[in-house]
C-alpha cells in the first residue's frame, strides 16, 4: 500500500503517528473505524501515536508494516500458529513481520505482541527454526530468510568484504594491513593472490601497509567523508557548527544526524547510542552534564574525526 502522505521529508518526519493512521484508514477498504484499530510496526518496534515519524529515524523507502484488526479477526475458523512466547499469529502475518525485521537489517525476530493487560511489548526472541516451520515459508522465501540472515550475522560479528577475484566471503585478520591474501585464488590461479581492502584492487606494491595500495586513486572514502563533511546545526538544540558526518564510537559506521529531536542518536548498525556532539556514550555524556539532552555537552564538541573506529565484535557460538 502507498500513501502520498506529505510534499516534503521535513513534513513527513514532523508528522504525528495518529495523523498517519488518519490517512491510512481513509485507503483501506472496509469497514475499519477507528485509528485504534491500526497498528504500525517498524523493524522491531511499534509506532506509538503520540509521537512523530523524526523519533524513529525512518527513512525513504524503509518498510513499515500495517496490522489491522478488522471484523471477524477473532474467528476461530482462521489459523494460527502458537509460538514459542504463546502468542498466536497467523502464518502469513508472521512471514509478513520477519520479512520486514530483514529488510530493515534485522536478523533476530522478536515477537511484536503486547503482554496481556499492559502496553508492554513481549519482545520474546523467536529462533529461526521456529520461524520458518511455523510461518510456512515457501522454498523461495527460505532461501531469501537463510541467506539474508547469514549475511545480517556475518556483518554483526565480523569485517568482511567479497573477493573481487573469487567473489568468496573473507574476513580480514589484520585489521593494520590493507593487503589481504585470498587462499581460494592462490590455490586456482597456481600463484599468489591478494587484494587491497581499501580500493578492491589487486594488491599493487610493497606490503603490508595501512594507508593504501599502489594502484591509482586507493583511498579511504570513509575518512575523506569525515575529514570534509560540512558543518551544520542542530535546529532542536543550542548546537551549532557541529560535524554532519560520524562514525560510530563502537563500531565506526558513518551516520547522519536527522536534526531532530535531541542531540543524541543510535547506531543503525550495532545500535549503541551516542552523543553526536561529544561522541561519548549518551550514558557518559548524561552523567557528566545530566539533562543536557538540548544543550551542551561538558566536553568541547569533538572536530571532524581523522580516524574510524574498529568494532571488536565478540565471536560466534
């Protein structure tokens, strides 16, 4: 379902919730009342109607999933899978809800459902094998869930990229050297093959270094982004002049502010929260300077940063 909801993304983030499930009713076919009767899912959180679109960070072309308890949806002929949790779901809603957790690079699925009496969301995580005996998931939608979810996993806990000779998964061990040796086209080209972390080149020149290959225009784009974003203010707060562009303190991904709200935001990735001023960690920032949600920071603000922080993620088991 598409719903022209606003002219500008500045209205769209300014936009209550309750206001969007107005606009939403008006687009459903049937006899749905009320806005109480639609609920709103991004990722793994529901969108509460007394805030706005800015206070979850959602972005163009991101998924949100509509639940809508029309009449009859208490009937008992309809089917429905009890989960691990006890809550029931239908199978097609449940495909319906992992399939969006995915595409919003989630791979942990954890139940939606409110606990019973309370506005508290049950948040039980379900295991994959439950999932997909229970959703019912067709041969392709299998494949789809297995590979995304490896892929999701794999970036949680380990650096990777796709060797661009044997397009084979590696992982770097030396997170100093830029020069990766792939064993895969050793063995089948009969001769030593590397390539350059950075430029995804084969590798050109002395090794191992840090900075960059040989090969022409080996650069780190990530740090050229950071070393010259522009400044800009923070329209919600007294900051201004403040970097755009930073890399998470834990695990170095680059993130925007949406200027919205307060000055701290949460990496999308390993999904730390962090002053986007100061770069500490809100909780560190908070306990230094409490309530400073809009206002200054007790450190200075941090400058463009020169360097991109390495997430020690913690292994598999």
């Amino acid at each position: 379902m598409t719903v022209d909801v606003s002219h500008t993304e500045a209205e769209f983030n300014a936009m209550p919730i309750l206001k969007f499930k107005e606009l939403l009713l008006k687009k459903v076919p049937g006899e749905a009342a009320i806005a109480g009767d639609l609920r709103l899912l991004f990722a793994n959180k529901e969108l509460e109607d007394n805030k706005k679109f800015s206070e979850y960070s959602i972005k163009d072309k991101s998924t949100i999933l509509l639940v809508l308890r029309l009449p009859g949806d208490d009937d008992p002929n309809i089917l429905r899978a009890e989960m691990s949790c006890k809550h029931a779901v239908d199978p097609n809603s449940l495909t319906s809800w992992c399939r969006s957790l995915l595409d919003q690079g989630q791979y942990k699925f954890f139940c939606p459902a409110l606990k019973e009496g309370t506005t508290e969301k049950c948040g039980h995580e379900w295991p994959y094998d439950e999932v997909r005996k229970l959703a019912v998931l067709t041969a392709e939608e299998q494949q789809y869930f297995e590979e995304t979810v490896a892929v999701l996993a794999a970036a949680e806990y380990c650096e990777y990229q796709s060797c661009p000779g044997c397009s084979t998964f590696v992982e770097r061990k030396d997170l100093a050297n830029l020069c990766v040796h792939c064993i895969i086209c050793t063995a089948e080209k009969q001769s030593v093959f590397e390539f350059c972390w950075q430029c995804m080149k084969p590798w050109k020149g002395p090794g191992p270094r840090s900075d960059r290959c040989d090969n022409e225009g080996c650069t780190n784009i990530e740090l050229d982004t950071l070393r010259n974003c522009p400044l800009i203010n923070l329209p919600d707060t007294v900051v201004t002049n403040c970097p755009s562009i930073r890399a998470c303190p834990t695990c170095g991904r680059l993130l925007e502010h949406n200027q919205f709200g307060c000055k701290n935001i949460r990496c999308s990735r390993c999904f730390t929260e962090f002053c986007f001023v100061c770069l500490e960690l809100t909780a560190t920032c908070q306990a230094t300077r409490k309530g400073s949600w809009y206002s200054y920071c007790s450190k200075e603000m941090a400058p463009r940063q020169n360097s991109i922080p390495v997430w020690k993620q913690r292994g598999f088991h």
